[in-house]
C-alpha cells in the first residue's frame, strides 16, 4: 500500500531529494577517513565542506518536507511514523557532520595497526547508509522490499560491531607505545564512527515496525 497517491508527487520527489542527501552523507564519510587516513588533507578539508553543505541543504529540505507533510491527508500514526523516520535520517547526518568535523580540528593520529579496520568501518557504515535510504525509499511506494534491505543495514552493523571490538583490543594491548591519553583519544573516535552503523540501524528497526504496523 502506497502511503501518498498521484497529487503528493511534489511531496515524494522532496523526500526523495532529502533522501540522496543521507547517501551522499554516507559517501562523503567513507571518503574522508580514506583522505585522513593517507594524509590528502587537501581533499579532506574539501570533504568537511562538503558534508557542511549536505547537512544544510538537507536541514532546509527537511523544513519543506515537514511543513508539506502535515499539510496532507495523512492518518496521524502514519504521519507520526514518517515523521520519526526523516528525524533519524537527519541525525545520521548531523552525527557524520560533527564526526568529520570534530576530526578537523583534534587530528588524531591513528597507529599503522588500527588503520585498515577504520578504514572497513567506514565502508560498511557507508553501506549501512546506503540500505537504508533505498528501504526509506521503498516505504513509500514498495514497502514489502523494506524489511529485506533493513536486514542489511542490520549486518552492517553487527561486523562494524565486531571491527569495534577487534580495534579496541590492538589499542589496548597490541600497541605498547600508546600511553593511556592517545588511546583514549582514538578511542573516542572510534566510538563515533561506530555509533553512526548503530543509529543506522536503530531508525532501520523503527522502519520496519512500521511496515509491519501497516500489514505489508
């Protein structure tokens, strides 16, 4: 079941703008830890720019979209799921926003050890983005594919989780040259980027009660 028909097309082409913003988050992400990483601070710093902008134009989309929303005939639990979804989409981005930013300015330097699975972290939350914004698509017009396309969100986030574990166990007691500080600190960012799969993955279980909530 749709949830708009013919006259909200103006409606869904402005969520589905909104929704190539979160892929496009997801794709600046994986890019600039590779350009941090291998030191392209030149492209990095392109790359905070660039997820600067992706994060107002999609806050200025989602003012639209919002304002839009309500405007329509929507049944209020239907209207409230939608709601809750664009506002996990939003986060995911603002969260990706303050991580490469925050980047910016700290600069930690991650070991030789640690760099291939900060590397893979980020690739899979890019994936992880990637699903989600296609099963936020799908809910709109095919919601019977949602569920697929969540799950793999889901394991997405379960081997970032096990990368997260794996990294943790090299800073603590792999690399004797780190001191307590610059383990903590790398630590922290760790943290950050890993937390990006597990929003994925919370606002992807909230969709998927949805659809089932709407029997499809």
């Amino acid at each position: 079941m749709r949830i708009f028909n013919t006259k909200n097309r103006i409606l869904m082409a402005s969520i589905s703008e909104f929704l190539a913003c979160v892929t496009s988050g997801g794709e600046v992400l994986e890019r600039s830890i590779e350009e941090y990483l291998v030191s392209n601070d030149e492209l990095f710093s392109q790359s905070v720019k660039r997820i600067r902008t992706i994060e107002h134009e999609a806050d200025e989309i989602l003012k639209k979209v919002k304002h839009d929303l309500y405007a329509y005939l929507l049944i209020p639990d239907t209207r409230s799921d939608v709601d809750r979804l664009l506002n996990g989409l939003d986060d995911f981005i603002d969260a990706t926003k303050q991580l490469l930013v925050l980047l910016s300015i700290e600069r930690p330097v991650f070991p030789e050890a640690v760099v291939t699975n900060f590397r893979t972290i980020s690739e899979r939350t890019c994936l992880s983005s990637s699903h989600l914004a296609q099963a936020s698509e799908a809910y709109f017009s095919y919601p019977q594919e949602v569920i697929q396309k969540i799950q793999q969100v889901i394991l997405c986030e379960k081997e970032v989780d096990s990368l997260q574990e794996e990294t943790l166990d090299v800073l603590f007691n792999g690399i004797p040259s780190l001191n307590l500080a610059q383990k903590t600190h790398i630590t922290r960012f760790l943290d950050l980027l890993c937390n990006l799969s597990d929003l994925c993955e919370e606002v992807g279980k909230d969709l998927m009660i949805s659809v089932l909530k709407r029997g499809s």
